[in-house]
C-alpha cells in the first residue's frame, strides 16, 4: 500500500461515523457502510442517519459541513463491491467476534490486494479477530483503536499481528499522524491493550472503594481528579461521559481474556447499583442522566448507598502538591491510586514495550497531565514500593528493579526513560515532531519577561510562548510580540506561536482590566486595547510568514491572533 487515497468505514455507529467524519476532515474521500434496516424503504437510512446526525452534534466531529460531503453512505448488501476501491477499510461494529470474523470474510472476497483492514476493537485480540482468515487477510490487518471523540481525542492504540505486513503498519501509523492527527502508541496484542487496560481497573476500583469507603460521588472525584493531574470529571463524571451500559460489557470482555491471576478480577466486584441505573436508563450523559443528572431545581448526583438523587454538594478538593501526604491522609486516594499504579507497572512487558508508551496512552486516552510512571517518580519509588508492601499488596517486578532510581532522568538536553533490562534510553519524538520543551531543555530563551518567552526552535523559525496565568494577553506579552515581530526579520524566516500549557489562551487578561477600571485608570486600559491592535496588526503585515498554532481554548484575543497571521498562506512548503 502506498498511499490512501480512499478509505471506507463500516459501522455508522457513534464511533465509526466520528471516524468517517475524521477521515473526511482531512480531505479524504470515504464510504461509510452499514446494515439495510428492517422495515425501512431507505435502504441507506443508518449511514445517512449517522451524517444527519454529526452535522447537529456538538462538539462537532466533522470541521466544517464541506467535510461531510466526502463522506458517501452506503449498506453492506448493495455497496460492499466498493471496498475495492478503498486503501484502508476501517471495522467499527458491535464488539461481537462472531459478527466481526464473517464480515472479514466479506471484505475479503471484495477488496484489493494490499489494502489495510483493521478494527477498531477495544478489547478483543488481534489473534481471535484473524482466526481461520487467509494468510494473505491477516498479512494486511491491524487493530487501530481511536478513541471516542476521534476528531478530539488524539490517541491512536495500533496493534500488528505476528504477520502483518510491517511496512503497511507504517504506513497506517504515518497517515494516522499526518493526516488524521493522531499520536500513535503501539500495544502489544493483548487485553484491553494499553489505555483501557489500566484505565478500566482505575475506574472499576474508583468506583468500588467510594462505595466501601462510604464516599458521595463528589467527595470520590474530588480526590480522584486534579489533585492527581487528573481531568476534573474524576471516576464518577467520567463513567457518565462514556456511558455506563459499556461498563459491564468491557468488564466482561476482560474478565473472560484475562489470566485468573490478573488483579483486575479482585476489583471486577459485581456492582446492583449500576444494573438498576442501566435498567432504569440512567446510563450517563446520553441517557436521562448518570451517577449526575439535570433535576428539576439544578445538578443532582445519586447516593451510592441508596441510588436516590438529591442536589448536588460541593466537596472540597485536596492540596495535590504533595502526593506523598495525600496518599498517607486519604484512604480513598491511596486504595484507588496505590493498586492503578501497582498495575501499570505489572503490564509491562506484557501490554507495552516501555514506560513511555504506557504514560502516553494515559496522557493522550484518559487525559491525564501525568502518566502513571510519571506519577510514580513524583510520588518516589522507593516510597510507593514500601507502602505497597506495608499493606500485603503484589509488588510488581518492575516497580522492586527501580527501587532507588526513577523511570525518567535528564542527561544534559536529553530525556531518559528507564528500560524493562534496567538500563536508561533515550526518548525520541516521532519523526517530524518537534516539542518546546526540548528546545527548552537544550538552549535559552532570545527575549523573556513574566509573561512571554521568545525561542530559536531551528532551520529560521522563532517560537513565541505566552507564559502568562491561565496563557492570558497582558502589556507584558504583548511587548514581547512586538519585538519578535521586529527581530524575525534580522536573520530569521518564519515565528510560530505556540505553546504546551494546558489551553492555548483564555484570552486578554480581564483582571488586569478590572482592577484599572476600580481605580478609574482609564488610560491603561485604553493604553492595553491600542497595543494590542497595533501589535496584532503589525503580525498581520508582517514581511514573514507567522503561524498560530491554537489548542484547547482559544478566547478573545487569543483567538484574534490565531486569525492575524495570514502570511502563512503564501508558504509553498511547512516549516
């Protein structure tokens, strides 16, 4: 396979459509197939459904309605002779192996020679997928695991198989990168792989010890969530968001592949309160609500203890700088957290090659700041280990070999991660991908003052940072922008604005503002409005081509200088 040029979605369920819609936003044509409805004179209704639909959704999967024209519905009785057509051929359908194998068989009677098929399982080996396929089938196939939203979620798990063609697993991942976005993780050809692996025991045990604990849901993601670097919607907020009717049937599904010696079965606890729900249709939020729902007088969560709703209550969050005090003050902090990174460390070198690719899968599948390693060296090995052991739990092998060392050292510039034969790696970055904090980590900032960084990133091209509270616009930054604009020029080619905090920019520093306007000070704000349309106008003109590189939100301001600079439009190649 060389390129792909055309690929093909089959399953216009909620993932395989996002999926279509993903392809489709990077100008790839792409057929999207499903089942012929009983009873229904369009014989197109699901595919065609599906587009309707994702054109209504927010947040949008596709980028703009052009995108959706690309998109072609079609049913698997009339259209299947189209997969010869397609490059990649993308499975999406129900988690049932029975049904996935003889739709292989399908495809194969119809496709191309060489084309990439894969299925975008979550939980079912790649052995089982291709059992009784031709060797020619499993030579072309793959696992590639988006997760939900795939237009926003930029992990990709790709799974090869002993046989699959290596070059066109390359070629897959590439793509994945370049054209759809994605940051590509390999996993081994295991259970739940990586991401869901240990992000489903996390869950599972969240869940488990709030109960025992005798925890409120609020109290229970209150804990489990920033204070760890975790997002804010913690277990709870979580499982509502992906839906609790999955849970079962993921747990199921690894309960029946794992070994019995596996610690995922001593938390997989049957759990009444969820069946009820799911009976009940409180699935989350794309049912009448979950262990959180809209009530008549505002936000309800559910008692745990009774499974009655009642308003919602604040619970306090915990100081997180200091994960050592926390684990040892919260019970809940630690019987949740103590076994998930326990576990991580025991999935080595089954579910993944190194650390780093478990730390990404987390980072980049459950959003978490840190991965579990990361955590581990911030918590202290040593630390974690002696209190694992304290406590009667299974030390992993892994966790016992790094004792006295951490999984991630600097060597000058270079980042290190400690490999599964006790020796430190060098990490490296993805072809083509560039960090700052590698640039970072190697040089010194050309300008800086307490709100913006300029940096020499390579081949011309300077970098502007905002370094500011929550990457806000202030006189200070705005300065510094002023300057790089006059300094690009002198011996450089291109500036690119960008960042890696959390969002790119909440915009112009309304505090700033405020306090001038409680103190009359006019004049400063009409001193701030005047820089920044003179700055943003000066980047808009500029004899350079300037590039924004926006994330996250993009507010206000922020958003005004991700519209100025347009030079890059003339650019015949990236920089």
């Amino acid at each position: 396979m060389e390129s792909i040029r055309k690929a093909a979605i089959i399953g216009a369920g909620t993932m395989g459509a996002a999926i279509a819609a993903q392809f489709a936003n990077a100008g790839v044509p792409v057929l999207l197939l499903d089942i012929v409805k009983e009873g229904t004179p369009n014989r197109n209704a699901l595919a065609e459904g599906a587009i309707a639909k994702m054109l209504k959704t927010d947040p949008a999967p596709f980028m703009s309605s052009r995108a959706a024209k690309l998109v072609t519905p079609g049913n698997l009785e009339d259209d299947l002779a189209q997969l010869a057509s397609c490059d990649w051929i993308v499975e999406a359908i129900i988690e049932r192996l029975d049904l996935k194998q003889a739709l292989y068989k399908k495809i194969d009677a119809v496709r191309k020679p060489g084309s990439a098929v894969s299925s975008n399982t979550s939980t079912i080996p790649l052995a089982k997928l291709t059992e009784g396929m031709p060797e020619s089938f499993k030579r072309d196939f793959l696992i590639t695991h988006f997760f939900n939203p795939p237009r926003y979620m930029r992990l990709l798990e790709l799974v090869s198989g002993p046989e699959t063609d290596a070059k066109l697993a390359q070629a897959v991942a590439r793509f994945a990168d370049l054209m759809l976005g994605k940051s590509v993780v390999s996993a081994k050809d295991s259970p739940g792989f990586i991401a869901n692996r240990l992000g489903v025991f996390w869950l599972q045990t969240g869940v488990v010890e709030a109960m025992e604990l005798g925890l409120t849901v609020e109290e229970a993601d209150a804990i489990m969530s920033r204070p760890f670097g975790i997002p804010k919607t913690g277990v709870f907020g979580l499982i509502d968001l992906v839906g609790l009717d999955l849970m079962p049937h993921i747990n199921a599904s690894l309960a029946g592949s794992l070994p019995k010696s596996d610690a995922f079965h001593a938390t997989n606890k049957d759990i009444p309160l969820i069946k009820t729900m799911i009976a009940e249709g409180n699935i989350g939020r794309k049912g009448k609500g979950g262990f959180y729902r809209k009530g008549a007088k505002g936000r309800e969560a559910i008692d745990l203890a009774s499974g009655a709703y009642r308003p919602v209550r604040k619970a306090a969050t915990p100081d997180g700088r200091d994960l050592r005090k926390l684990l040892e003050n919260s019970a809940y902090a630690w019987r949740v957290m103590g076994p998930t990174l326990a576990y991580a460390a025991s999935l080595l070198p089954e579910a993944a090659d190194d650390v780093h690719a478990i730390d990404e899968a987390m980072r980049l599948g459950y959003n978490w700041k840190l991965g579990p390693f990361e955590l581990i060296d911030k918590i202290g090995a040593d630390w974690l280990a002696e209190k694992l052991a304290k406590d009667g739990m299974k030390l992993p092998a892994l966790l016992d070999a790094a004792r006295g060392q951490s999984f991630y050292k600097l060597d000058g510039a270079k980042r290190l991660y400690l490999g599964l034969d006790d020796a430190y790696h060098e990490l490296h970055r993805p072809e083509g991908v560039l960090m700052l904090e590698d640039i970072k980590r190697a040089t010194k900032p050309l300008l800086k003052n307490a709100s913006a960084s300029l940096w020499d990133i390579g081949n011309g091209v300077l970098c502007f940072e905002l370094t500011s509270k929550s990457n806000s616009w202030d006189a200070q930054n705005l300065e510094l922008l002023g300057k790089a604009i006059e300094l690009v020029p002198q011996n450089h080619k291109a500036l690119v604005i960008y960042n890696e905090g959390a969002h790119f920019s909440v915009g112009a520093n309304l505090g700033l503002a405020l306090f001038a306007a409680n103190i009359a000070a006019w004049g400063e704000i009409e001193k701030l409005v005047a820089s920044g349309q003179k700055t943003f106008k000066a980047l808009k003109y500029a004899p350079f081509p300037s590039v924004a590189a926006p994330f996250g939100m993009a507010l206000g301001a922020a958003a005004r200088s991700c519209c100025m600079p347009r030079r890059c439009r003339r650019m015949r190649r990236p920089i």
